[in-house]
C-alpha cells in the first residue's frame, strides 16, 4: 500500500517507517523535524520504498494515499510546553488538514491519542469510556485538550463524511530512538544514570505508570488499523504499573550506575495514577505487551550506549 506517516522522523514515527517497509508498503514520511531528528530515519533515504516530505500537517498537503497514521505531535513535557499554541494548532488545525486529505483519499486514517486525555484519572485503571479528568486551563492543556479535540474530530469526521477512522490512546511508550532530552521519565533517568548525575524523582516517586517497549507499541497500531471497524478509542500500553522509585531502581541495576535518588518539587497536574485496562485491545485486536520492563530497558540502555548520547 502507499502509506502516509505523519511525525514519521519521530521516536515512534521512525519505527512505524520501518515496519511498514519491512512489511513491503510504499511510505511517505512527512515531518516538519520540530521534534523528529532526520537520525532516525536517515538508513531509510534512497530507499525505492521511501518518501521524505518536510512539510507541518498545520499547512495543507496534497498527496495521494491509501491509510494515513497520524502521529504528527510533540509528545513530551519540554517539547510541547516549549509552543503551546503551536502543539493546539497541530492537534486542531493538523488534524482537520489530515482527515480532509483522508476525505478525498478515501483513505483509512489512524489518529494517535494519549492516556493524558485521562488527565489526573479518578477512575483506576483507566478504561476507554472513561471521560477524563482534565485541568483545561493548565500547563499540560496544550497537549492533552488539544488531543481530546482531535479524537472529537476524528469521529465527527466518521459520521458526517465516513472517514474509516482509528485512534489509539497510547501509554507511556519508551525504546530506541527515544530523544535523550525530551525529559520523559525513562530517558532521563537513564542518561542520569550513564552519567552517575542524581536521578529525580518528582514528588515523592511513589506516583505510577505503565510502561510500553515500542515494538509492542507498533504491534498494536499495526492491528488496530490493519483491521476493518471503525470501534472508537482502543488503548494500547502496559497494565503492569510501576512506581517511579521502582523504575529508578530498575535502571540503577541495569547499568550498574553509582547515581544517587533524589526529590524534586512535582510540576503542576501530574497525574498520580496512570495504568491501561487493555481489555478492548485484548478481545478485538487480539494484542497485549510481550516485552517486560528490564528487557524493554536494557534494550534502551544499550541503544544510548551505543550512540553519541551514551558518552
């Protein structure tokens, strides 16, 4: 198929490119490199198999396409606190560009949401029809409002023109490729830790979360769109929860680091809890997460070591 990836130079973008070239389809990578790194996709260049546009999905684009994985979106804290009005604008304006080419296409379109459409949940663990508990005035707004507008769109763009559409509510995923300064918990302890620098642990680090390696991650975003209902949001992530000291702990093993733990005020509207029900995933897709956290991590860890972020 001639696939459109959009985000595809980013962390999960990057390996999604991958899959589908393994997998024999045409893609077409499009990503404005604001958080995408050209690195992750470079081996893929001059590749029959591969397209490269630098292009913001907030500007319309012409393409021709048959399913469209939308994943164009800053995802981490720094990155999209850094413009909030341009992170709603990607997940608004990108988004109605993205589903208006879907339209014309007639292309199936997956969206990739968030579990921080939960926001700070009330409900444990956290099911589909859970409505979310969001501050929208907050800091974190930027993202997590702007992604619940963009499922709202997803749907209406369903029902009133018959856009096949998929959106995946995606977990804490980590992995290779991951950017070693986006300030997401796993990356950043694991740099802390190959540089013996104190790892920080927010509030009290007993605050949870689930954590997904990113093959498991593209394995259920594969199924999810590869199969032929349009069944509302589906999460894909880890039930095993972990508390932030116990994720700590796992890395400090793992790379024999002599790093010391320490606490640091928590930001404003971090949520406590954050854990999966994969029920739904489970029964229609048939997925759950195969690789544990100390194989997920010290997959990671050899991939920091191995490149200029490592030294």
């Amino acid at each position: 198929m001639n696939i459109l990836v959009t985000g595809g130079a980013g962390f999960l973008g990057s390996h999604l490119c991958d899959r589908l070239i393994a997998r024999g389809d045409h893609v077409i990578c499009l990503d404005n490199f604001f958080s995408g790194r050209k690195e992750n996709i470079a081996h893929l260049i001059g590749n029959p198999k591969f397209e490269l546009i630098r292009h913001d999905i907030v500007d319309p684009i012409k393409v021709e396409c048959e399913q469209i994985y939308n994943l164009a979106c800053p995802a981490s804290p720094v990155a999209y606190q850094y413009n909030p009005i341009k992170t709603i604008k990607t997940s608004t304006i990108g988004m109605i560009n993205v589903l208006g080419l879907a339209k014309r296409c007639k292309a199936r379109i997956l969206h990739t949401s968030t579990s921080e459409v939960y926001g700070d949940p009330e409900v444990h663990p956290q099911k589909e029809d859970y409505w979310g508990h969001v501050n929208p005035l907050g800091p974190r707004s930027c993202y997590d409002e702007g992604k619940r507008v963009a499922e709202s769109l997803c749907m209406n763009y369903h029902l009133a023109n018959g856009v096949e559409v998929r959106i995946m509510r995606i977990f804490n995923t980590y992995g290779p490729k991951m950017d070693p300064n986006d300030g997401r918990v796993v990356s950043n302890f694991i740099m802390q830790a190959l540089r013996n620098e104190p790892i920080t642990l927010y509030g009290d680090g007993k605050q949870t979360r689930s954590f997904c390696y990113v093959s498991d991650n593209i394995d259920g975003m594969m199924k999810l769109m590869d199969q032929d209902q349009t069944i509302g949001p589906v999460n894909i992530g880890n039930p095993v929860e972990n508390t932030m000291i116990e994720l700590a702990q796992a890395v400090l093993e793992l790379t024999g680091s002599k790093s010391k733990l320490i606490n640091v005020d928590l930001p404003k509207d971090d949520p406590k809890q954050r854990c999966p029900d994969i029920t739904k995933a489970k029964t229609i897709l048939g997925w759950e997460p195969k690789v544990d956290l100390k194989t997920g991590l010290m997959k990671t860890i050899e991939y920091y070591k191995a490149t200029q972020f490592g030294k």
